[in-house]
C-alpha cells in the first residue's frame, strides 16, 4: 500500500482523499479511521481501512503498516490528550511501522509564529525534523472557510463584524490546501521541504469588499477592538472556551500572524489560486 491518509473525516483530510483519487488508484490509498462504523463508507468507495486514534500509539503502528508514505493531517486542540503528545504517537508510530515519506499539515511562518495555534505545530516540526523520515511540511495559512460565519452573519443583516484591524491573512479554499497536499504526496521525496502555503495576502477591509463584490449587496463593515469583540462573544453566549480561541485569532491576526508572502502554493499546485471573490462566491453557493 503506497499511501495513508489521516483525518479523513474531517474536511481537509477528506479533501485530501479525493484530489489524491483523481491520480492514483484506490487501491494504492489507505484511509485512518477511528473505528470500524467510520470505516464503512471508506471501505464500500474501495479504500483499505485502518482502524487507529492519535491517542492510541500501539493502534498507529499496526495501522500504518505496509504504508509507504503518510499523509498525517494534524490533530484537533483541546482533547483529553494533548495534541503534542497525540502527534508524538503519530510520528513514532510512523517510524516503528516502516514508513519512509511524511506529510504534514502545519501553520503558516510556524517557526516564528507567536500565535495561539503555534506551539503544537513548532513541537510537531521539531520531532518531524529529527525523526530521520523524509518529509514535506505544508504551512496552511487560513482557510476562507474559517470566516464563512462572518459572510453568513453579514447577509443576514447584522454587518461584517471583525476585530483583526488591518493585519494580512493568505486566505484559499480548504480544496485548494487539500489540493497542495495531494501534489506533495505525488511529487517526489528526493529531500525534506517546508512550503508556506498562503494566498494573496488581504486584510479584513479588502475581503469586506471581496464579499460585497460577490453578492452585489452593500454590506456595513464594523470592526471592533479586541476587547469589545470578546464582550460582544460573551453576550451573544458563547461558550468561554469558544470566546477565548475566537478572540485570540482575531488578535494573532491583527498582530501579523498570518501575514506570510510566499508563492509555494501556487508552485505546489501548478496554476493559479481562485481569486478570493470567486472563492467567496463557491463558498457562498
């Protein structure tokens, strides 16, 4: 079995299965799932399926077996554990069980980056760099799907509300990330390589006009300070944890966090991101 993929399930992860399906056989594709049920529709689609949890380290071992390169999809904060230690498991697994290729979904300037998200994925580079796997890292910048419920809010009348102050984000489609880690499971492991994975970069004010453009509606824009942002979460009744990851992206944002200039992805992919309006527009639809 040449390939494994992890997180497919989710959005990303599930992306990943099918741009990498459009070039390779499915019976070259592994899938990693957390039980037997989640695998059903995997398995009737004609991937092979493991049965495996980030958690679990001995369940990563025999799950990854056989497998020649692993597309490893990074894990989700705030479980019982970490998600260090669950991506520790992954990549010690991944050394017992014989795999010779390595991807991983990282976040944008990782190294450098003071952002909330950051620890985990700095953590996760460092063991990858010193497992002695071949690997490729993805730095994803930020999904425009992150901000679909700004876009929905602001087409049901209550205003295009943010409080990332004019701070640069490298905003693409969740297709388009998964697309790239498609190409660099395919392309050659001949060295390691880390590629920043970051749209055009835009500020808040420029996708305000990008929406509007989209859906020809005029739509007020409003942006907040963080503190104001955060009283506004809390009396709309968010959950504290909910307002605290919230507001501290905001914050990263509006201190430069994601503001990454790179032309990695377009080079991963071979062609040209959708433009953020038409990228809005297939969100919307």
């Amino acid at each position: 079995m040449t390939y494994l993929i992890t997180g497919v399930t989710g959005g990303l992860g599930n992306g990943v299965l099918k741009a990498l399906s459009k070039t390779v056989s499915h019976d070259e594709i592994a899938v990693l799932v957390r039980s037997e049920a989640k695998g059903v529709p995997f398995a009737e689609a004609g991937y092979a399926v493991r049965i495996g949890d980030y958690s679990d380290k001995e369940s990563l071992v025999n799950a990854f077996s056989g497998i020649e390169t692993l597309m490893f999809v990074s894990g989700a904060p705030g479980q019982a554990v970490s998600r260090e230690l669950q991506h520790k498991h992954v990549i010690e697994a991944a050394k017992a069980a014989g795999i010779a290729n390595l991807v991983y979904t990282s976040l944008a300037n990782a190294e450098g980056s003071h952002s909330v998200l950051a620890p985990d994925h700095i953590a996760t580079e460092a063991m990858i760099k010193q497992s002695g796997l071949t690997y490729k890292i993805l730095r994803n910048n930020w999904y425009l799907e992150n901000e679909l419920s700004i876009f929905q809010d602001s087409l049901a009348g209550k205003g295009f509300v943010y409080a990332g102050g004019e701070g640069k984000v490298g905003w693409a489609l969740k297709r388009e990330y998964a697309e790239a880690a498609a190409q660099a499971l395919v392309q050659s492991f001949d060295d390691n390589h880390i590629y920043e994975l970051s749209g055009t970069r835009l500020s808040y004010a420029d996708l305000h006009q990008a929406l509007e453009t989209a859906t020809g509606k005029p739509i007020d824009a409003v942006s907040m300070t963080i503190s104001d942002y955060k009283a506004a979460l809390v009396s709309a009744g968010l959950p504290d944890e909910v307002v605290g990851i919230v507001t501290a992206i905001q914050s990263d944002i509006s201190d430069g966090e994601l503001d990454v200039t790179s032309t990695d992805f377009e080079t991963l992919l071979g062609h040209a991101l959708t433009p953020v309006t038409e990228a809005i527009s297939e969100l919307l639809a």
